[in-house]
C-alpha cells in the first residue's frame, strides 16, 4: 500500500516541477534570444535498512533547446543577431565572462555599449566606449564603427563572439545568462558572423508548451487521485481488520 503512495507522490512532485519548468518557458514565448529550457527526470531507489523498495523521481537537468529563433526585423544599427551557433560575451552582474543570444544593444550615460538590461559588452580588448554623439555602425565580423558628425567613420572595438566547444558547452545560469561548464571565458571565434537591425526571438513555442501543460496537469491530477485510491484502500483495510479482530 505504502508502495503506492511512494510512487503517486513522486510522480505528482515531477509533474510540479515539469509545470514549473513548461511556465517558465511561455513567459519567455517573446523575450529576445530567448532559449527553450528542458526537463527531464530519471528513477532513483531510496537508499536504507534493507531492500531498496522504493523508488522516487529526481529532475534532471538536460540544458536547453539549441535551435535558433525565428530572426525579427526592426531597422535598428545596433540590433544584431549571431549567426549559427555563435554567442555575444557580455560581462554578468557577477563580474564574469557570460554569453547571450539577446542583441539589443544601446550605448549607455557613459558611452558604453551595453545590452539592453545594462550589462557591458566585451570586446577582445575589453568595453567599447563611443564618442559622444556618434553614429554607431556593426560589421558582419563584429566590428563596431563611430561616425561623429562631418567625420569619417572609425573602428571603436570589435564585439567579442565565441562559439561554444563540443566538450565545453554552455549552461544557463540562476541570471538567464550562459556561462562554461568549467567557468573558463571562451576564445573569440574569428569566424562567427551576424547579422544587423534585426533581432532573435524566442524559440519557445507557444502552441506546444500550452498542450505540455496541459499533459502534466492531467498527469498530476492522476497521480493525486492515485494517492486518494490508496488512502481508500488503507481505510478499508484497517475497518475489515479491526471487524476480524472484535
């Protein structure tokens, strides 16, 4: 009986925690590089005195959909998107190296060219700072180009770009930032290329991700009704005891 109830309540713990993970996912359907994040779970006994009879489901994480966004015209010089599987280094709260797909870009109070939530962007020397009053133009490579008013343009810096390693991939961290397994900054990639005055949407679907969490509420609603069904089941054991027993 006790079995039962093992089993019905890890399912409905994991079905929680996909739901959790599937919401996520739709309130990022329009946010701009924004990559679907996986769930999947795996069986794991429960260690103790004696057989292991019982059984829980644990999360595991899988990383995140690697497919690119549908790309988003908007005429802006300083929208880009990366090509291929190319990420933009950006400089986290943290004080670390960490990667993005969202290319919005704007220069801030300072000059500097940072992302649309403020955080800086590297380049292989660092910060690109902009004169004042500058018009800001990105290459295909990369490279960022002022032109001040009755001036010719100049290089200011070249946007660091970094394509991820096959035995070094990225992973998302609590700050919605992509960083290495190791933790080590990723060499610029010489060949990465992207694309101006466009932007890279989600690649959340939102059609799937509503049928998934409807598929993991009714998975949840089952196993609770399990765990009633085996709750039933005690309570008419002990009456059918407790008759033998008088």
């Amino acid at each position: 009986m006790d079995r039962m109830i093992y089993l019905s309540m890890s399912g409905a713990k994991a079905a929680m925690q996909r739901q959790d993970v599937l919401a996520h996912n739709l309130a990022n359907a329009s946010t701009t590089g924004f990559r679907e994040e996986l769930a999947a779970f795996r069986a794991v006994p429960v260690r103790g005195d004696g057989a292991s009879t019982r059984v829980y489901s644990l999360e595991t994480t899988v990383g995140y959909k690697s497919d690119a966004g549908a790309v988003q015209p908007t005429g802006r010089n300083l929208d880009v998107a990366m090509k291929g599987n190319a990420w933009l280094s950006v400089q986290g709260l943290d004080g670390t190296e960490a990667y993005t797909r969202a290319g919005s870009l704007q220069v801030n109070a300072e000059g500097l060219l940072v992302t649309q939530s403020g955080l800086q962007v590297l380049s292989d020397s660092g910060p690109i700072t902009a004169p004042t009053n500058a018009e800001l133009q990105i290459a295909p490579d990369g490279t960022v180009s002022a032109t001040v008013p009755g001036g010719r343009p100049q290089s200011i810096g070249k946007l660091k770009l970094a394509t991820p390693e096959t035995d070094n991939q990225l992973s998302r961290g609590a700050d919605g930032l992509f960083r290495t397994a190791n933790g080590d900054p990723l060499q610029a990639d010489a060949n990465a290329r992207l694309q101006d005055g466009v932007l890279e949407g989600s690649n959340v679907s939102p059609v799937e991700t509503m049928v998934a969490m409807i598929s993991a509420a009714r998975q949840f609603e089952h196993q609770m009704k399990l765990i009633q069904t085996s709750e039933r089941q005690e309570q008419t054991a002990a009456k059918l005891l407790s008759a033998n027993g008088g």
